[in-house]
C-alpha cells in the first residue's frame, strides 16, 4: 500500500474516532440529562382533555383508591365502587397543574435496582393514571419526599430515568378517597350574606345514649333582605346580629367528613330527628333532615335537592345550629 494510501486510511480513522468520542460525549446519559434539566417530566399540553384519573396508593395495588370522573368544565365526581359521589374541582385542579408543573431537575438513577430506595418500587410508589381523549395513557410514578423537603423522586412508567422534582404531587396522592370528596353541603352560590331565614325545628343525639340532644324550635329571619338585623319569631327580645350572622355563615359552609353508604332511614332508635330550613333572600327553600346514625358518634344528613347522605362530625354541627338562647343578646 502506497503512502498516500496509508494517509489517507489513518485519516479516515482518526476522523471516525473523533466523531465517535464527540457523540459519546454529546449524547452521553449525562450528558442528556443535563439538556433535559427543565424540560416537562410529562408532555400533556394545555389543550388536552383528561377524561379521567385514577390514583393508586401503592403502584402494585390492583385497584384505585379513587377514581376521578370529568363531568364538565371543572366538574368531577369520585368513583366509589358502584356509586359516584361530587368531587372537589379545586382538588382535582390542583393535582392536575400540579402534574402538569413537574420539571426535570437532577437525574438520580436510570438503574431499576435503586428505584426501591427513592420510593419508586413497586409497593412504596404513589401511582397516577391520566386517561387521555385521543391519546394514550399516561402513568406517573411518585416517591419518597427528598431531604430538601420540597422535591419529590418521580419517574414516568416506561421511563427508566428518575428524576427529582419541585413538587407536592405526591402529598395528594397520598391522601384517602374522602379527600376527594366535595363535602359541602349547600350549593356553593349559598354563602351566609344570601340567607333570609333559618328555622330550626326538633332534636338530634350528638353521640351515643346519654349524652346531650341539640334541639330548636324556632324561625330566625333578617327584619329585611338587606338588613344586618335579626329578628325570632315571636320573641321580643333583641337578637345578636354577630351570633345570627355567625350561624348563617357556619351554615353555609357547613361540610361532611364523609359521604354515608347508607341512607338516613338506617339512623340509630331514638337518635331523634332535626329539621333545619334555610330561606335564601331569593325565596330558595333548602331544606335538611339530621339524625343520628347506627355508628356511635356519628350524625347524618340528608338535604331535599340532592340524593346523598353526608356524615357530619357531632361537634361540627353543634358549633352550626345554635340553640335559641345563644341568639340572644346585643
């Protein structure tokens, strides 16, 4: 082989090493990571719609926790087992921007061997399904909170690489499915400065045989719509405008801790029943039915517009229904 030759065989080589060691370097893990840094852990652009979620509290689990069903513009219900219950839209918000806010930070591992120790394995990772319309689903895997305590170890399913993140995604993931659950009872265009009138007629236990009943027997009403005065029905003596307006605020705020399986016909002998009507200034009529229920210490409701049955906490519902004594006063 002549010495051209030679040259130019060497030079052929050095150019393929060259070029071999510039895209080792170039397309290196690390190397990608780094120009990854930043970029979204998932591609769910604004303009796709997410019909449904499903959130495992383990990633081996068989089945949801929860499972959070699109209605409408901001409108979810929560799956539980054959029956469908509200869901709170601002959760439901909130996760879904929180997903869609992860950004890639350090890339921890690409070995499945360490996946365990960052909360990633099978039974210590929260797992989220996004069902997509028109798309494939995506599954995110969330671990353990790192030390810095405002990152979490997060990877998505198919993905080998773990990253950390800026996120309290997993905080929700972890939550039960009553977090879900929007457990207020009156309807939200109800606030406190909206009730005309309250009246409040009968008895309920607030806890198990012996203790004490909350009971009323009385109409409470503004002198007008627009007025800050309260007067009761047949009562002369002058009522506290900041207790009344108190318990017209704590009404319509007023949640469950729960939603009841079963429903208030199945109230525990003798628990008693309370009737709580509340007039809007509109002339809206919302009326509840409250009875104790067959577990100990529980109380339930149901109102006349919708058909579920929440479980109040006792103690709850006594700082909302005033007795009448507790009304009056300047």
């Amino acid at each position: 082989m002549s010495f051209p030759a030679r040259l130019a065989l060497v030079c052929a080589a050095l150019v393929i090493l060259v070029t071999a060691f510039v895209l080792g370097i170039v397309y290196s893990p690390q190397c990608v990571a780094q120009r990854s840094a930043g970029a979204p852990l998932v591609s769910l652009p604004s303009s796709v719609q997410i019909l449904s979620v499903d959130i495992f509290m383990r990633a081996s689990d068989p089945a949801p926790i929860a499972t959070l069903n699109r209605k409408g513009p901001n409108q979810w219900d929560v799956v539980a087992g054959s029956l469908s219950y509200p869901a709170s839209g601002e959760r439901v918000a909130a996760l879904l921007q929180g997903v869609r806010d992860m950004r890639r930070g350090n890339l921890v591992t690409r070995d499945p061997g360490k996946l365990d120790s960052l909360g990633l394995g099978d039974d210590t990772a929260h797992r989220v399904v996004l069902h997509l319309e028109g798309s494939a689903d995506m599954t995110l895997l969330v671990g353990k909170r790192a030390a810095s305590g405002d990152e979490e170890y997060v990877k998505a399913q198919g993905d080998p690489s773990a990253w950390l993140t800026r996120s309290t995604v997993g905080i929700l993931l972890g939550q039960d499915r009553s977090y879900w659950y929007d457990l207020r009872v009156l309807p939200e265009d109800i606030q406190g400065n909206t009730i005309f009138g309250i009246a409040v007629a009968g008895s309920v236990r607030l806890g198990t045989s012996g203790e004490r009943m909350l009971s009323g027997s009385y109409t409470l009403s503004r002198r007008s719509a627009q007025s800050s005065e309260w007067v009761l029905q047949g009562q002369k003596a002058a009522v506290s405008p900041l207790a009344a307006a108190t318990m017209a605020d704590r009404l319509a705020q007023l949640e469950g801790i729960d939603f009841a399986q079963s429903a208030i016909g199945d109230a525990a002998p003798d628990s008693g029943l309370l009737r709580v009507t509340i007039i809007a200034i509109n002339g809206d009529r919302y009326i509840v039915r409250i009875t104790g229920g067959a577990e100990p210490g529980k109380i339930l409701l149901t109102t006349s517009w919708s058909p579920w049955t929440y479980v109040l906490d006792p103690a709850t519902l006594a700082r909302t229904v005033f007795a009448e004594s507790a009304l009056l006063g300047q």
